[in-house]
C-alpha cells in the first residue's frame, strides 16, 4: 500500500534514506536527517514523503515537492 510517512515510520525511512544516500555517495549525518524529516511531517515545507508499505514494512520511500507552473499560472496542491 503506498501511504504518506508517518512520525512511526522514522527508523524504517532512516534505513532507507541511508541506503540512498549511499547508492549516490553523499555525506549524510543525524542532523540531516533530522531536518529532512521534519520537513516531511511541516505541512508548510515543500517537501513532502510517501512510502510503499507491505505487511507493516515500509519497502520503498519518495520524496517530492510541489512547485508552480509559472506558464499556466497553477499551483498543484496536494
């Protein structure tokens, strides 16, 4: 089932951003992570994250943003 992240899920995204930064081989800490999260759950940041959970096991993650489409003039709200 693909769902929005949710505060429970920090420890299985940990996994897996981790995982993600490694594949690209970029430097990643705590302090990172912790500011990507919390802009994850900030319903004001652009940020925003899903996730692919099977059987209460999160197997995949995205992260998007929306942005304005300044030609037509429209703002994709989620």
């Amino acid at each position: 089932m693909i769902r929005k992240l949710e505060i429970k899920d920090k420890e299985n995204w940990t996994k897996l951003y981790n995982r993600y930064t490694d594949f690209y081989k970029v430097p990643m800490n705590a302090e990172i992570l912790d500011i990507v999260w919390t802009w994850i759950h900030d319903k004001k940041h652009v940020v925003n994250g899903i996730c692919f959970d099977l059987e209460d096991k999160i197997v995949g993650i995205a992260h998007y943003r929306t942005m304005p489409r300044p030609l037509r003039v429209n703002i994709w709200v989620f």
